[in-house]
C-alpha cells in the first residue's frame, strides 16, 4: 500500500481530518508530520525561498520532514474560500507558484 504524507502547516488547521479521511478512504496509509518544532522551522528557513512568508517557510521544514517517510506529498492548493462569514483569500505567491519541493 502506498503512503502518502499531510504537512501539519497551513491549511491542515482548517481542514486535515478530512485530508486524512479521505486518503484513507481511497487506501492510502497516512502519515501527518508531527507539530511545528525548532527542527522543522530551522529546516524549513534553510531550504525556503528568502521572499516566502513564515508560513510558508514552517511549511518547507514540514515536507522536509515527510519526504523520507512516504510515497506521496498531498499539499492541498486552496485559492480561497468563506471563513468566519466573510470571503478570505490565499497569498499569491502561494497560489501562483507551482510547488517543487527540493530534493536536499
């Protein structure tokens, strides 16, 4: 069976027990990255972009993390969407930006 990992970052907040429903649901064994810690941050600084916002760089150390431990990266590409009655919007340069995680 394959394995597919769900970075703890970003929209996983609002949305990871369906993320990991729904692989789990189409056979896959999920694997989570564990909470946010100085590893992952530290990682994630190194091999990020310099212009990339924090969250974003926290969600580079989290996909370094994963990248040994699974098949699969699942990194959900979520433009925008209603949150708290009003219509909110992603950062662009997440939302343009095709994601090619390193190989390092």
């Amino acid at each position: 069976m394959s394995t597919i990992g769900i970075p703890r970052a970003l929209f996983y907040y609002y949305n990871g027990d369906k993320y990991v429903r729904f692989w789990q649901q189409v056979g896959f064994d999920v694997i989570v990255s564990p909470p946010t810690n100085r590893k992952i941050m530290e990682q994630g600084l190194k091999l990020s972009n310099t212009e990339f916002c924090v969250p974003v760089k926290v969600l580079c150390g989290h996909v370094w993390y994963l990248r040994d431990k699974v098949d699969y990266i699942f990194i959900p590409r979520i433009l925008g969407g209603e949150l708290h009655g009003r219509r909110r919007y992603g950062c662009p340069k997440f939302m343009g930006r095709i994601y090619h995680p390193s190989s390092q």
